[in-house]
C-alpha cells in the first residue's frame, strides 16, 4: 500500500471508531486538526480568546455529529466550516451585545481611543476592517490552502466568483497598507 493510500486507511479507521463513539479517536482527530481550526477562527475573529471558543464550541459541535462525514477525504474542510461558522457566530453574537451595551452608555461618553486611529495602516486592523465573511475567504483560501472550488462548495457561488472577490480583497488590503 503507498503512503497516501494508508494514510487514507487511517482517517478512514480513525472516522470509523470516532464515529462509534471512541474517544481516543476523536482525541486522534483534534489532534490532527486542531492548531488549524484555531488560526482560521483567530484570523476570522480577530481575537485569540473569541477563535478559543470557536473551536471548542466546533469540536462539540463535531463530535454530535462526526456520523454525517461520509468521505474521510471531506473530514477536513467540515471541520475547517464548522469552525469559520462558530467563528463567524461568535462575533455576531459581540456585535449584538456591543451595540446593546452602546445604547446604554451615558451622553457625551465615548469608548473609542482616539490613539487607535494612528495605526491603521497595520495588516490586523486592516484585516479587521473587513467584513467577517470577506475574513473567511480569506482564511479558507490562505490559511486552510483550499482552492477556490472548495471554497466556493463550503460557501456557496462559482469557483470565479470566489477568485474574483479574493482579487479585490487583495487589491483593497494592498492599497490600504501602500497608502501612508
């Protein structure tokens, strides 16, 4: 058997049992993808703590539901969406208390930092002036190393879709850090 095909054979087994309920696999499997589901949370998120809880929240998410991977090839990138989507959850989640606690702060208070405005140029505040969904193509492409067909399979759309929005993010993030 070559390499590939017995690495195959593993995921296939470790699915298997994982499925079956055997946590020494499952433990098997976070191992393996884990730090990766973490850095896509963190660039989505912005936010180590917040991409943390994604990817805790992911991995119960995919334990309750490991019997719906029917292909060992496809256990990756469910669990990379599972992640992107508990990520993109969460900061809706914060906005929504953001803006209810706004609403409740006294006239005339402000809580932004007005020293915050003269580091803008830097790729994370770039970053997090984009929308989470354009952070996830992102991540998905960048990160994770799909390709713009997964891409456009995990997120819905057209391959040259996907290519077309990443074009611009690119153009956008390069103009926005050249401009001093």
């Amino acid at each position: 058997m070559t390499r590939v095909g017995a690495a195959a054979s593993d995921e296939w087994t470790l699915l298997d049992l994982a499925t079956q309920g055997n946590e020494a696999a499952f433990e098997q499997i976070v191992a393996t993808h884990h730090a990766e589901m973490q850095r896509i949370s963190f660039l989505i998120a912005g936010d180590p703590d917040l991409a943390q809880d994604a990817v805790q929240q992911a991995w119960q998410i995919a334990w309750r539901k490991l019997t719906s991977v029917r292909k060992p090839a496809r256990l990756r990138s469910w669990l990379i969406a599972i992640a992107a989507n508990e990520a993109r959850q969460l900061i809706r989640r914060r906005r929504r208390r953001s803006e209810l606690e706004s609403q409740m702060d006294p006239p005339g208070w402000s809580g932004t930092d007005p020293g915050g405005a003269l580091a803008n140029l830097d790729l994370v505040e770039a970053l997090d002036r984009l929308k989470v969904e354009d952070r996830v193509l992102l991540a998905l492409r960048y990160v994770a190393g799909f390709d713009s067909t997964e891409i456009a399979r995990m997120i819905g759309g057209s391959a040259s879709g996907v290519r077309t929005r990443l074009a611009r993010l690119l153009d956008r993030l390069r103009e926005e850090l050249t401009d001093a």
